[in-house]
C-alpha cells in the first residue's frame, strides 16, 4: 500500500497542477478579452475620425453649394481678362513686350492680348488718349502702355515687370469687380473706329 505521506504529495502536485492549468486558462481569456476590446476601441476611434471626416467633407460642399462666390470657389471658366497694349510701330520696348506676352498666354487660358498702334493710326492714338482720362493719367506720350481691368496701367516696358504683370492677370481673374475699361471707354465713344490686333 502507498504510505499516507505519498499520496498527500501526489494529491498536492496535482492539486497545484489544476490550479496552474485554471490559471493559464484564466490569464489567456483574460488576454484575450483585452486585446478584442482595443482592437473594437481602435476601429470605434477610425470609424469616428472617418466618419467626422466625411461630415467635414459634406460642409465644405455645401458651404460651397450655398454661397458659389465664396473665397473658395473657382472663379467663372468663361471669364475672359484682356490686357491691352497701345503700342508705337518700330517701337523695341513695344515689340519686346509682345514677345512676352506670346510667351505666357498659354499659361493663361482666360488670357486675351489686344495691341493699338498710336503712332501711325490717329483713332487708336484717340482711344489711347480717352482711356487715359478714364484712368486719369494725364497726356500720355510714351509707349508702350499696357491696361489690365481698371486697377494696372504700365507704361513703358521692361522684363522686371514680367512677374508683377503675371500677378495682375491672376489677381483680375479672381476679381469679382473685374471691369474692361478699354471696353468701357469703347462703349462710351462708338465713333473712334479703332483698329486692334490681337496677340497670339
């Protein structure tokens, strides 16, 4: 027969042997249970984010749908901004600023160049001396004098205006108060019959 010390160790080991495996079982539920529930929190947080980003998406439109003249919005694509150069034939500053002008109208497709010649053609020398009342410039004698909108008159010409001319063809794009004074001064005196050309 097995001595009674005997079998209280065999029932001790397997007593701590069923405790362990209890244990083991416990900690790996217990694991388990922690890592669904961060994992359910993590796709919680994703959803939230996705979904506040969609909401966020969905103002932005209808902010855009309600009021179309915000800053946002993309100004009219058949918007037309015309720069106006009243030039002297044989004129080299003249013919260097056509030759920019050339260059860059295909960056710009709501870009339009219309040139006059004043020295040889007295209605464009007439409709060059309106406009600059319109603007109040003075007498203007000198050329070339280049008109974008109603807000940028240069005269004369040279390469270091190329950027800031850039600049103003974009920024008459964007103006909502854009306005054609050549057009307007045009309009306003129908018996100068001058003759323009157009830049391409």
């Amino acid at each position: 027969m097995m001595k009674k010390e005997t079998k209280i160790i065999i029932i001790g080991i397997v007593s701590t042997l069923i405790a362990l495996i209890l244990a083991i079982t416990i900690f790996y539920f217990i694991v388990n249970n922690n890592n669904d529930k961060e994992n359910n929190t993590e796709a919680n947080l994703s959803n939230e984010v996705s979904n506040e980003n969609n909401d966020n998406i969905n103002q932005d439109t209808s902010k855009d749908q309600e009021n179309p003249n915000s800053s946002t919005s993309t100004p009219n694509e058949e918007k037309t901004v015309t720069v106006y150069l009243f030039r002297g034939s044989g004129c080299p500053h003249c013919e260097h600023a056509i030759e920019y002008f050339k260059t860059i109208l295909s960056s710009y497709p709501y870009l339009e160049v219309k040139a006059y010649e004043v020295w040889y053609n007295s209605e464009n020398k007439e409709l060059m001396n309106a406009v600059s009342e319109e603007l109040e410039l003075g007498t203007v004698t000198s050329v070339p004098l280049i008109i974008i909108g109603k807000d940028y008159q240069l005269r004369g010409y040279s390469s270091n205006y190329d950027e800031t001319i850039k600049e103003e063809i974009e920024k008459a794009y964007q103006d909502e108060n854009y306005e054609d004074i050549v057009e307007k001064v045009l309009e306003n005196n129908s018996d100068i019959n001058s003759l323009e050309e157009t830049i391409n």
